[in-house]
C-alpha cells in the first residue's frame, strides 16, 4: 500500500491538487472535510457528531476521524494508493495514522507541505465554490466554469461552503496555526516531507507532486 498526505492551510490548494493528482496517477483521494460533509448531509451517526464541530470552524473528536478513515481504508476501494487530503491534521493525528496504517503493514511514504502566504489563503477561500452534484471545485476567479454558478463537468449547482464565510474562516486559519504546524516539523524529522510553493498555478503544484509520487 502507498500512502502519501497534503499538508496545508485551508485554501492552500490541497483538494484541487488532490484532484490533478489523482486524475494523473493511481492514488485514491480521502478527503476527510468531503468525507464530513457527506456525512453531515446524509445525517449518518459520524454526522451528527460532527455538525457543530464544523460550524465553528473546530476540529472534531480523533475518535470520529479516526473511525472514518479506517473505514475507507477498509472498504476495499480497487485501489491500493492513498491520498490523504485534510488529515492528519495534529501531531495525535499523525500517530493515530501511523498506527492504522501499521495495523495493514503500511506507512507514509510522503508528505507534501503546500505552503502559501495568508492574503492568499484568504482570497481563495471567499472565492471558492464546490460542485453540489460531483463535489469539483471552483474560484470566482481564479478557476471559474464556463457557466456561472454551473459545474462544467455535472452540470451541477455550484455552492459556497457554510463554513468559508469570514468569521469561521479567521477561526479554522487560527485553528490551523496552533495545530497543523507542529506537524510539519515531525513530518520534517522523519525525511518524508516535500515543501511545495502553493502560490503558483494549479498545474505547476500537480506536476511537482506527481513528479515526486512517481519517482518511489
Ligand atoms: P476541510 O474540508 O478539510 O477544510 O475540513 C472542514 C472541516 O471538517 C474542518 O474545519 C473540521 O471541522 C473538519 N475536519 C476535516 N478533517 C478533519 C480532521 N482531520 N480532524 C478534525 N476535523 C476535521
């Protein structure tokens, strides 16, 4: 199995290069924010539990997270690839990770830190908007559809996320600082991580980390 993990703040890029990476590659995208929200709207037990953790823009309970990656990990998908978008996002996290991982006789290969200045994250936040129907996503400006408010591949309608609106995005930018960053620093210590400048187009990021993925 090969396991490899976005890094980043929100709005760094992780789920458009997720997308470009997998559509070139083998890799299996597990977005954990996707995977809540899916859960959220189908008022699933993991939904309920989550719900006004993502309102405020705070991490939800490890148990939960935990419960659905090892599932998805366990539903035997076809593919035997695995990029992590969105999780681990603590140090805890990571371990926990770790010890799934090492239940199935697997590890983190890599680890890909997309860095960006926070104007930047910001801008891409208030502008993004997701495909309702095929969960694609787009920026009002930067990646906009060829039809306003549709998505160019479904035909679905396209939305803003409830939680990209600006007091909960100040919030998820802080809870990231406290957070996430110590992460990069272990990922650092173990020789896996790559630093990718994410303030560049979305090709150019795809194309670093598929060149990586491809070379082990
Ligand atoms: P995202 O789509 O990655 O920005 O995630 C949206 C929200 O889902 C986050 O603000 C958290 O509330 C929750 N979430 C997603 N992934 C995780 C995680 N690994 N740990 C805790 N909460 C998470």
């Amino acid at each position: 199995m090969k396991v490899a993990v976005l890094l980043g703040a929100p709005g760094a890029g992780k789920g458009t290069a997720a997308e470009g990476v997998c559509a070139a590659t083998k890799y299996l995208h597990v977005a954990t924010g996707d995977m809540l929200r899916d859960a959220v709207k189908k008022g699933t037990r993991f939904g309920v539990e989550a719900e006004a953790w993502m309102k405020r823009g705070e991490l939800v309970p490890d148990s939960t997270i935990v419960a659905i990656v090892e599932e998805r990990l366990n539903a035997g998908s076809g593919s035997d690839s695995y990029l992590f978008d969105g999780f681990p996002r603590t140090r805890q996290q990571a371990e926990l990770l770790e010890a799934s991982l090492g239940k199935l006789g697997a590890k983190v290969q890599h680890v890909f830190f997309l860095d960006a200045p926070r104007e930047l994250l910001l801008s891409r936040l208030t502008g993004r908007r997701i495909c309702r129907g095929c969960g694609r996503n787009y920026h009002v400006v930067n990646i906009p559809p060829k039809k306003s408010g549709v998505c160019d591949g479904c035909g679905g309608e396209l939305y803003q996320r409830a939680d990209d609106q600006e007091a909960t995005i100040a919030r998820r930018l802080d809870v990231y600082n406290a957070q996430t960053e110590a992460l990069i620093a272990w990922y650092e210590k173990r020789g896996v991580l790559t630093r990718v400048n994410s303030a560049r187009h979305r090709d150019e990021i795809t194309g670093e980390i598929v060149r990586v993925l491809s070379r082990s």
